[in-house]
C-alpha cells in the first residue's frame, strides 16, 4: 500500500542538504523546488506558502522525532505533489518536542483529494515512525538513495 | 494496576489525521497509564503522533483502545469521549 506513494514522490524534488533559516524559509526553499519542476505555478506559491503557514499557526506539523509534515490541500494543485528535504543542521520549526527539524516532508493536494490526502499523510507516518529508516534518510547523500531507501520500506 | 480495552467508533469529524492525532496524543500524555490503539492488527503507541497519525483513522473507523495503568480508567473515559464526540 505504501509503494503507492511512490508515485507522488520525484527524485528531482528532493532537497539533500536544505539550507534555511527557519520554518517559513525552509517551506519557501521547497515551493522553489516545486516550482522549478514545474509541480506547482510560479504565480500560486505566494498563496500555497500563506495557506500552509496559516495550518502550522494552528499547531506545528513537526510532531516529534525530528520529522515535519507541513501540508495543505489547494484549488491550484493537481492531485498531490510533495517535496522531500533534508536538514544536517536541524531546522527550528516549533516542534511539539522542541527538537530541531531533519527531515521535512511537504505534501500538497488538490482541495478534492481529501480522503487521499489523509491516506498520504498515514502511509508518510507509517513510514517515518521507524526511528532507524528516518535516521538512514538523514544520513542519505544522493537524491536516488532517498527514493531506493522508501522504495525499500514501501516493502516492509 | 487497571487494564481497559474497548472497541470504538470513531466520530470525529477529520478522523485522527495531523490536527486531532496530536489532540489525542496530548490527551494521552496527560496520563501514567500506556496507552495503545489497534487498527486492522496494527497496534501503535497512543502516546506518539506520528503512531497515531500512521493509523490513517477516518471518520467512521472502528479502533481499539487498549489502556494500562493505575489512573487507566479515568484515561479511558477521557479519550473515549475525544474520539466519539463529532468536534470538528
């Protein structure tokens, strides 16, 4: 079941070494991602950026275990996009366990894909509540062993 | 030492995706007892979000909820009544 997010999951949008400065800047280093392959509109980040910020001020997507989930679902988004980054430095991203941040996974959604946007988010869980495959994520050093390392826990 | 387990419906609107899997955590959190949940054989830690959040908990789903410890009653009654109640 979870091999299916495979299919929203791009090796041209991850990020392996995320410089940012903070929450709002990582999430806007992603978008930049996403816009330059052409995942989402140049014209639509400035709203996809508000609208995700707006669900972090309602309580942070980093929920522990150095991971974040920042999500939001928009008119302007075909199905479901995601971008994968990875911090070496940690980023502060008002975790509910004050730890910095390693690991961020966007994930964005058409506003119809409600029910797929919550089946993402489980299977994303599923995946990252394995304390070792997050660590070996952390440690990954090329685009492509990220996309094998989930290839491999789709598996599990 | 209690034990309680109980099969439940849930009926929270947004089921236990991010926003209320956290609510829930923070509900758990608030006692000594272990808390667990179970989905189609799946058991998780009530305590951890990204557990709960891994459930993939919707709208309707039957879970058990599994408590154990000294205050695992009280625990019960309290995370019973989150995960019934249609708080949207």
């Amino acid at each position: 079941m979870i091999s299916g997010l495979l299919k929203y999951m791009n090796e041209e949008d991850i990020i392996i070494n995320l410089k940012a400065r903070n929450k709002k800047n990582a999430i806007s280093v992603m978008l930049n991602c996403l816009v330059n392959t052409k995942r989402i509109g140049k014209n639509d980040k400035r709203l996809i950026l508000k609208v995700i910020m707006q669900r972090e001020d309602m309580g942070s997507t980093a929920i522990g275990g150095n991971i974040a989930l920042p999500h939001a679902r928009l008119d302007c988004v075909k199905d479901i996009v995601s971008c994968i980054a990875i911090s070496r430095e940690g980023i502060d991203f008002d975790s509910l366990d004050e730890e910095p941040v390693h690991i961020i996974v966007l994930l964005l959604s058409n506003q119809k894909e409600a029910g797929l946007h919550l089946k993402t988010l489980a299977y994303l869980a599923k995946m990252l509540r394995d304390k070792s495959f997050v660590r070996k994520l952390e440690a990954a050093k090329e685009k492509s062993e990220v996309i094998s390392l989930i290839a491999r826990q789709s598996n599990v | 030492m209690d034990k309680v387990e109980q099969e439940i419906v849930v009926n929270n609107i947004h089921g236990l995706h991010a926003r209320p899997a956290a609510l829930f955590v923070q509900i758990a959190n608030k006692f000594d007892s272990a808390v667990q949940l179970e989905k189609d054989g799946d058991i998780v830690d009530g305590k951890s979000i990204i557990a709960v959040l891994s459930l993939g908990v919707t709208k309707g789903t039957r879970i058990k909820l599994m408590l154990e410890g000294d205050d695992a009653n009280e625990a019960f009654m309290e995370l019973r009544k989150f995960l019934e109640e249609n708080n949207a």
